[in-house]
C-alpha cells in the first residue's frame, strides 16, 4: 500500500524547456538582436539543461560542498551565453534569467491530479531543486506538499541515495509504502535499487523537438500516461 | 519586510500538554488502576516533558548522532512510567503512548490564523519535531506549511544555531525578513541572535496549572495575546 507519493519536478511535473525558452527569450532579446542566426530559445534551454548534470557532478563526487541550483545554473550561464554568442548582459539580467527556474509553468493536468493524490497520500518534492526553489513553484502552481525533501533536505543530488533513504525516513514509511514519480526512468531505477516503488509519466514533449521519455525504459510499478491517469491508477 | 514566517510547533501552535493527558489517561488506565493516589493525566505529561530538554542535550551536545523525538520520548517513556509506579505496559501501548505526540490538538484560534498569514508569507515550521511529526500534526489540524523545516531538516535540535540559521538559508531570505514565532522566550532570544524578528505568542495555560509565558521575558518584534493578533499585527 502506498502512503507517500515523492515527486521528481523538472520534466515531471513543470515544463522547464517552454518556461526558461520564453524568459531566454524574453530576457535576451536585448543582447541577441545582433546574432545573424537569430536567437532560438529553446535551443539555448537545452544547453543550459545539458550543463546541469555535469555541474550537480560535482557535489555528489565530493569535490566541492552542496551548493544549490540557483548556484550552479549561475555558475554555468556564462558558458551558454557564449556558446550562443550573446555579449554584454548586465549582472542583474543574469541573476533574473536565473531566477527564471522559479517560474516555471505546470504540465497542465498536474496542479488537479495533486489535489486528488492529496486527499489520500503524503506528498512532497523529492527533487533535486533546493526548498525556496521548490516554495516558488509550488505558490506559482498551486502545489500543496507536505514537506519539502530533496537535494536541500540531503544536501546531495539524485541519483545519490541519500535523497530516496532521506525521504523514505522523513515520512517514517517503509520503502515499499513510498512511491517515486518521475518522467524519467534513471531516477526510477535508483528509487527501485533503494526498495521504493515506482511510477513513471510519460513527457513526450519534454525535451521540445528532441521528445522525451513516452514510457518507461525501466520495470516500475506503475507507467501512466500523464499525473491524472496516476491518480486513476491509485484510486484517487 | 518579513516574508516568511517560521513556527515553534509544541505549546506555540498546538497544547501538548492537554494532549499528552488525554491520552495518557486514555492508554494508562488499565495499568493505573490500583494505585493508591489515582492517576493525573496532567503531571504525566509534564514528567515527560520534562525529560524533553535534557534528552535533546545528548544530541545537541555531540554525544549521540542525530536521534528524532519519537526515538527520544521513547527512550524517556520506562522512567516516567517508573517514577508513576506504573508497571506492566504492554510494547504496544507504549509505542501508542509515544505516538500521541503524534495527535496533538492546535490552540483554538491557530488553524484559522495560519490560513491567514499564508496569504501574504511563506510558513514553516521550525520545530524540535522531525519531518513526520509536523506531517502529522498538520494533517490533524489543518496546517499548510510551504516547507518542514527544523529538527529533521538540521539534524540538531533547538536553541543551536543550525535551525535558525538553515530556515533563513532555506528560504533564501536575509534574517530580517524572517520572523521566528514561539510561545519561548529563551527561542525567541536564539533565534534574535542570528538576526531573525521575532514575535511571541502569549499562552499562559501551556503548562496547565503552572501556567505558561503571559508575555515575553526578551526584546521581541512583536508580542501578541494569540496568533490571530499576530496575523493582525502584521496586517493580514
């Protein structure tokens, strides 16, 4: 019987391609009109996405102490903006930029299906983003979570296992009562490899042009088409 | 400006102390039966309480890893029962007993109060109580935090300087704009060394027959009758 449903966000429950597509846009206009190729927003997403894994890297190698992912995406925007060509963007309009993972938009069935998953289960972040990361989606969404555990919680990133032990005790649950959702089968392994259960949801669209994970690639328990057909799938 | 506002949970929020009695009474009385003075439910639950503070000492000195409130009341539990003369109680009814902290009552006027202040704050619990703990108490009465901070979230236990500093941390705040609330002098006086405002909430029935703080002993920001005249004081 599951208990606790702990959510990966980015991919899965919040579209962060469209989202820091638009504000790349929107931000960079200014500093991209020169470029003979124009300025693709969502090209510039994938490549600041492509940095995270690499720069969360090293917190869990232990080369450095945890830092955050507003300081890693901080870190690695200069890199990008470069790579793009794009000169001569003030201090304040990087930290905004940043600060654009904050406002990312929900897949649209997500903010109803939790409410419903609410009614019976515990819910909360189990995603590599830090706690005021995880407040500011959540308050822009409509998500109500029961705690906030995660890379702030463990001072580590996925797929660490200190993030799925540090949840499954948080709750005082056994593994097997404590269900991972995620959009992408690689966390869904490490949360099975620590006893939890597993539940993936299809984001075709996640990576843009690129597509994303339509089903598992992975055994898990549940494989559902998007949150609300996981609602269905659990009762709720 | 404060922006977030971080809670003492146990005397502040919720009245443990009729709480404990309550059950105490409820799961003892089979075994309370034949002593010659009866059983008050009320002085139970302030022997225990009064093992609280000394228990958390062993964490907050180093001289064990990081232990909950649940293993430490547990650990409390056989000398209350001892100094009681109450003998014979079942595992079972002793895990309940400890559960009981589990199922506490809020003070009247918080649930309401606390729907108030989220509108315009971010709230946290900043509490001694691990993770599942503030779940608990939360789902009982209504509660809805943006994050669980505290114990759980610094793996130390208040007044150390961890809790107040990882909540203004978690949410990215300056210590000003956090404002730290508790029935507590002496956590109200912590929390203002590291920067945060602070506001008491008077409750002079915590204790029951002894009492409780009226009023704050300590410089505070705010000192309020209840937390609905906080929430009013700070304009919601």
């Amino acid at each position: 019987m599951i208990r606790a449903l702990v959510f990966d966000v980015f991919g899965t429950l919040v579209d962060w391609r469209s989202g820091i597509a638009g504000e790349a846009g929107r931000l960079l206009a200014p500093y991209a009109n020169g470029l003979a190729k124009g300025f693709e927003g969502g090209a510039f997403a994938d490549a600041w996405r492509a940095r995270y894994n690499p720069s969360m890297e090293t917190v869990r190698s232990g080369a450095r102490p945890f830092a955050d992912l507003d300081t890693l995406q901080a870190e690695s925007l200069p890199e990008v903006l470069a790579a793009f060509g794009i000169t001569g963007v003030p201090e304040d309009v990087r930290r905004d930029l940043v600060q654009a993972w904050h406002r990312l938009d929900a897949w649209p069935e997500v903010p109803a299906a939790l409410m419903r998953l609410r009614r019976d289960h515990w819910l909360a972040p189990v995603s590599n983003g830090h706690v005021r990361l995880m407040v500011d989606l959540a308050r822009r969404n409509g998500f109500v979570f029961d705690a906030v555990l995660g890379a702030g919680y463990s001072r580590d990133y996925k797929p660490k296992p200190a993030l799925y032990r540090d949840a499954v005790a948080a709750f005082g649950l056994d593994p097997a009562e404590t269900l991972m959702v995620a959009a992408h089968s690689n966390d869904l392994a490490a949360a099975a490899s620590h006893g939890l259960a597993t539940a993936h949801v299809a984001r075709p669209r996640e990576n843009g042009p690129a597509g994303g994970e339509g089903g598992p690639s992975v055994p898990v328990s549940f494989a559902a088409t998007d949150l609300a057909d996981l609602a269905v799938q659990l009762g709720c």
